[in-house]
C-alpha cells in the first residue's frame, strides 16, 4: 500500500471517529502539512466521500451524508462489537431490523480475519436466549434513528405522543439519551411545555420532528439515565402492600422464598407474617403458588380473588371441574 493510500485510510478513520475536525488537528494526526490535508481531503471527494468543510476560526471538516452509504472502517474491537449487535439483533424489538441485520451480518461475516471470527464465535456460543425474543412491542426504526440523532447533536424535537390511556398530545422536547429495558425503549427528554424531566416509550412516539435549534444538555436527577428510567417506572406502578400468615418458621421461609429478612416477622417456631410489596397482584399469586409451605393471605382482599381465580384455571387445566 502507498504512503497516500495509507494515509487517505488513516484520514478517513478519523472523520468516522468524530463529529467535526480541524485542518491542523487533521495534519498533527496524520505528521503532514495543513496543505496535504486539503489535498487528501479533494481526493476523498474524488472517491465520493462527502465530506464537508466550513471556513473560519471555527470552521473544519467533517464527513457528511452523500446520496450513497461510503465504506466504513472499523476497528477489531469495533468490528467485533458491531457482528455480536448484528446476531442478537434477530431477538430485537425494531421493527423489520431482524432481515436487515441478517444482511449486515451476512457481508461483515465473509471480510472478517479469522482472528476476530474466533473471538465472535466463542463470545456467541458461550451465550443462550432464554425462551426465544420476548414478547412487546416494536419500535419504527425511523422513529428511532431520529431520537437517537436528536440526541447525539443536542436538538430540541417536535413529536406526537400516545399515553397509556390513549390520549395523544405534541410535545417540544430537548433530547437527552435513549434507555432499553428488556424488549422495550424509552427515550429521555426535557419537556420544554410542562418545564420537566419526561419518560416516553419509544414504540408511542410518532412524528419526531427535528427543529434545528440547538439546546445546551441539562443534567439529570439521577447520575445515569438508566436509573432515571428505573425509578420513572417504579413510581408509576402501583404498589400493593401484601400480608401473608406463613405456616413455617422465619427461618424456613427465607429458605425456601427468595425474601428479605426485613419482610419477616417471628410469631413463634411455626408461624411468621411475610409483609412486603408487589406491582402486580397476578404476578404475584404466581409467586405464592410455588411456595412449598401453606399459607393464609391477610392483605389485600384483592389477593385472594386472584389466588381464586389461578387455582379454579388450574384445576380445569387439570381435567378437575369441581
């Protein structure tokens, strides 16, 4: 390979790696003149690579968006991360991504070194899916590319939202980052109308409009927005406060149950009250009827009902009509 080829590659390299360059950042980088970099600069233009450039102090180049996708270059830690994405993306939760990341997959496996192939491999079969993709909604890949972008560049976004209970809105946000849970996506903004910290599920928003107004990033309550999200989630279940009498010592049930000795209180060596909280009532009964001890439920009478009704599911699934 040329010295300028080399060099073109290196170049390259670096526009993919960061938004915006300067020409000495550009020069110091690749040990040439602020000249020689505008001349590799035209050859990659030559070659159909759009990149852009802007004059003045703060002015530099920057690789833009063409008519075409130009060839990427990755890196081995890049190139590995990017195939393992692709093969767990089968089991995603976008939209049409499960036939575009088998044909992603498809060509970065045939070019990649045997070296990286052996690391993906191993990586791979030493990971399973439990039960196959989970069950949830989809998210429109568009939707998400543009909140995704919206986030990375610091633009405020218009977009239609659906609640829970149906109703639609338009909200003006300032993006801040983008959550999964499980199969689910969450997206983070400042909600520029009600001057608040908002949660919105991916798969609800519609119309997500760029504004071309730039925001400065504003700091979350919490450290990471992850646990942002978390807490946004917990908050808005509703929590059940649940009383068990448990025929068995404390000992025994936290043993057997998967319980905080917080939640365990002694009456004597063979009865103790389970006090704790559930989000859901049904989840919960189902917890209860693998507890291999007998059990009387104190609180919620709503509880009840639920275990009434699992057990007469369960014995017409078992061919019992009584």
């Amino acid at each position: 390979m040329t010295d300028t080829a080399a060099r073109l590659l290196r170049l390259l390299s670096l526009l993919q790696t960061r938004r915006e360059w300067s020409g000495p950042e550009l020069a110091e980088r690749l040990g040439v003149t602020v000249r020689t970099v505008r001349r590799d600069i035209d050859r990659l233009r030559a070659l159909d690579y759009p990149v852009a450039a802007e004059r003045g102090a703060a002015g530099g180049y920057r690789l833009g968006t063409g008519t075409a996708l130009p060839p990427l270059l990755l890196d081995d830690e890049e190139a590995v991360a990017i195939t393992l994405g692709l093969r767990s993306a089968a089991y995603g939760a976008v939209a049409g991504g499960a036939e575009s990341a088998a044909r992603a997959l498809v060509k970065l496996q045939q070019v990649l070194p045997d070296r990286l192939r052996r690391r993906v491999d191993a990586l791979d079969s030493a990971t399973t899916a439990l039960g196959g993709p989970p069950a949830g909604p989809l998210v429109d890949p568009e939707v998400l590319t543009v909140l995704a972008a919206a986030c990375r560049d610091h633009e405020r976004l218009r977009l239609r939202y659906t609640a829970k209970d149906a109703r639609e809105s338009g909200r003006h946000v300032e993006p801040h980052s983008l959550v999964t849970a499980g199969r689910r996506w969450y997206f983070v903004a400042w909600d520029i109308d009600r001057a608040d910290w908002r949660t919105f599920r991916v798969d609800r928003v519609a119309q997500p409009q760029p504004t071309g107004v730039r925001c400065s990033p504003r700091e979350l309550p919490d450290a990471a927005p992850a646990a942002f999200v978390g807490r946004q989630l917990s908050a808005a279940r509703p929590a059940y406060g649940v009383v068990l009498l448990v025929h068995a010592s404390a000992a025994e049930l936290i043993e057997a149950f998967p319980v905080r000795a917080a939640e365990v209180e002694p009456i004597d060596d063979r009865t103790c009250l389970l006090r704790t909280a559930a989000e859901s009532l049904e989840w919960t009964s189902l917890r209860f009827a693998h507890l291999d001890l007998e059990f009387e439920v104190r609180e919620p009478p709503e509880l009840t009902g639920v275990l009434r009704d699992l057990g007469a599911k369960l014995l017409r699934a078992a061919g019992d009509s009584q």
